[in-house]
C-alpha cells in the first residue's frame, strides 16, 4: 500500500491495483499549490465530511475519471443529485470493495457544504487492504470511541489530524494514538493556515518519548506501508 500526501488532509492511497483519493483539498490549498487537479484520477474517492477543504475537487476528479463516491448517506445524496455514483455508508458499517474492506467509524467533527447546507455527520474509516489496515480518522477531537478500534484492528498505521483549534491538538493526538494502539502515526489537517501551524520538532519528540514514530510528509511525498 502507498499513500502519498497532497497537503492538509488529501491523501492517494494505491492498493490492490486500485487509487483511493482521500478529502481531494487541492484547489485552494496553499499546500498543494503545485499540484494540479487535473493530473489526479481516482476509482474511487473517500470524503470525511463535507467542508469546503475535504471536497474541493471531488466533483471534478469524479467527473473526469468516472470514480466511486464513498461517504455518509446525506452526502450521497448530494453527489447523486448532481449525476454521480455514491456508495452511502453509515456509523458501524462495512462494505467490501474490489480494494478490501472500508468500515465507517465515528469522528467528532461537523459538518456542511460550503452553502451551508447540511453534510450529514463526519466520519473517519478502517481500511483494511493487501494484508495492511489504516485508519483514517477525519477531522476530529480526541474521543473514547477510538478505544473500540483495536478490540477489531490491529492497525499498521493511524492517520490522524495533529493542528489544534479545529481538531485534536498534537497532545491529544499522542494519546489517541494510544487508544488506538498504533505506534506509526501520519499527520494531517496541520500547517495549511496559521491558526493549526505546529512546530515540527516538538511535535516528533512528544511522539518518540510514548515509544510512536509521527511521519510529517511535504506535498507529493509517499510512504509505503
């Protein structure tokens, strides 16, 4: 499985021959300012939730490349209106596609489309694919439910947000990774605007001291897990 990071909380994971786009935030994104949509294809595209900086580019890449909508039933309804084929999942479930299995989990987050109108509620996902399992938690705060995940999951790798005032703060992100029970964490939803900048050093050794290794990617950079 590789995962290569596009800024603030987009990620391409390519797996089991196939490529999951993850929150497409590139139009707009300071951090992907060298990346252009039209050069990104999916077959299938995961959405959290619905604001502006986890959608940006969903219709677009969908349209283009003819991919799989995978989110909550509200925003599937949504995207079909507009003529695109969803998958509508919801809290609990799990589906498996020809990529492996994707199980919806909670993420205490909110949630709208850029006209306000509601998106349904935020979600973060387990999946589990060519013999690895990731977990993608959203946008969210730091929550007891994350301690179900490794009752079911033995986790390769958690994909968590680390930059504060709109989700978890890099402490509270240590200690979800030990509810999660992972010790190889990748970062997200951090640095794309002042108000969620972190110092990168600082925020490795809060890691490495709990015995957890926190990979901070630049835009375009990959990992294999």
């Amino acid at each position: 499985m590789e995962i290569t990071y596009y800024g603030h909380s987009c990620l391409r994971i390519e797996t089991e021959g196939k490529n999951l786009l993850v929150d497409p935030f590139l139009t707009g994104n300071p951090k992907a300012a060298e990346i252009d949509p039209n050069s990104i294809s999916a077959d299938y595209i995961i959405l959290t939730h619905a604001h502006f900086d986890h959608i940006s580019d969903a219709e677009q890449i969908a349209k283009r490349s003819g991919a799989l909508i995978i989110c909550n039933h509200e925003m599937a309804m949504h995207y079909q209106s507009k003529g695109f084929e969803c998958h509508e999942m919801n809290f609990g479930g799990s589906k498996e596609f020809d990529f492996g299995k994707l199980k919806m989990v909670y993420s205490t987050h909110s949630s709208s489309f850029p006209d306000n109108s509601y998106g349904g509620n935020p979600a973060g996902f387990v999946l589990s694919s060519g013999g690895k399992t990731i977990y993608l938690a959203g946008d969210t705060a730091l929550t007891m439910d994350m301690k179900l995940i490794p009752m079911f999951f033995k986790l390769d790798l958690a994909v968590l947000p680390i930059g504060g005032n709109f989700t978890m703060d890099i402490d509270e992100a240590v200690v979800a990774a030990e509810f999660v029970e992972c010790d190889k964490i990748l970062g997200i939803h951090y640095d794309t605007m002042p108000i969620i900048e972190i110092d990168h050093e600082t925020a490795k050794k809060k890691f490495t001291e709990k015995g957890k290794e926190l990979i901070l990617l630049n835009s375009g950079e990959s990992i294999e897990v």
